[in-house]
C-alpha cells in the first residue's frame, strides 16, 4: 500500500514537472527562433545512465527528446552513457547532467 502512495505522489509530481519543463522549453525555443540574436549555446552532453532498465533507459529518451531543445542521439551500450543534443548546455554541462539525474533519472526509477 505503501509502495503505491509513493508511485502516485511521484508520478504526480513529476507529471507536474514535465509539463511545466515543456511549456517553458517551448517558450525559451520560440524566443531565440524568433530572436535576431539567439541566446543558445548548442552542445553534446553524455548523460551517464548507471543501473537503469533498457526500459527506463527509453523512457528517459523519449521524454527527453520529447522537450524542445534536446534531442536523444545515442545509447552507449558499453560506457552506460546516453549522448543528448542540447540547444542549451548553460550554465554548465555538468549542472545540466545533474538536473537530468534529480528531475528525470530518479523519478523514472520509482515509476518504471
């Protein structure tokens, strides 16, 4: 019962999260495509995916590429990596791995 309670405080929250990541995602791209003067900094970060499932591993992927401004270009089977395309890798490449591990990995871990 308890395991249950925790699966839906966490879905809901993170739903909540993503929803918001995607609404202001969409917001950030269709300022700097509309700007004269963009505001991205385009990069490749390899995003580590330790003891995930093949399953989880695709669902971190798909919702990743699914929020504008990233794109899902590689699973490395061998190094445990996920490489992303991002339009924005600011204010580091490590935050930026970092926010994916707290908003994305852990909840994905509960939930699938």
């Amino acid at each position: 019962m308890i395991d249950r309670i925790v699966w839906l405080i966490t879905l809901i929250k993170f739903a909540g999260f993503y929803l918001g990541e995607v609404i202001v995602s969409n917001f950030r791209v269709a300022r700097d495509v509309l700007s004269p003067r963009p505001a991205i900094s385009p990069g490749i970060v390899a995003v580590p995916l330790g003891d995930l499932t093949d399953r989880q591993i695709w669902f971190l992927a798909t919702l990743l590429t699914m929020t504008p401004g990233t794109l899902s270009l590689e699973v490395d089977e061998v190094a445990r990596k996920l490489y992303l395309h991002c339009l924005y890798t600011q204010p580091s490449p490590t935050e930026l791995r970092e926010m994916i591990e707290v908003n994305y990995v852990r909840p994905l871990c509960v939930l699938v």
